[in-house]
C-alpha cells in the first residue's frame, strides 16, 4: 500500500483572505514618513484594513 511522503504536507505560507463582499484580500506594502507599512486591501471594494484577519 501506497503511502503518502511525509514532505507532501504543504505549509501555508501565503495565507489567503477574502473580504465579505467575496473579493481576495491582498497585501499592499506603502510608505509612510519614510517607514514601511503593510496594508491589506480587498480588490474587489477597495476597502482596506490593517490586517487581512480584520476582513470579517
Ligand atoms: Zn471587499
């Protein structure tokens, strides 16, 4: 019997998030006074939030 290879488990590094208008959320990064700032945005509506786990 066939067994499945202990690697084959696939780890979610890229996590995705869906807004609740249906839309995908993706990760912008902005500049902001000279600092880096990771944002979440919805494609679909735009709306943005500072952390896709907030799309809820
Ligand atoms: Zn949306």
């Amino acid at each position: 019997m066939a067994q499945a290879s202990k690697n084959s488990r696939v780890t979610s590094a890229t996590q995705k998030f869906f807004c609740s208008c249906g839309g995908e959320v993706k990760m912008k990064t902005l500049f902001e006074n000279g600092k880096v700032k990771n944002i979440a945005e919805c494609e679909k509506c735009k709306r943005l939030e500072r952390r896709p786990s907030d799309f809820k």
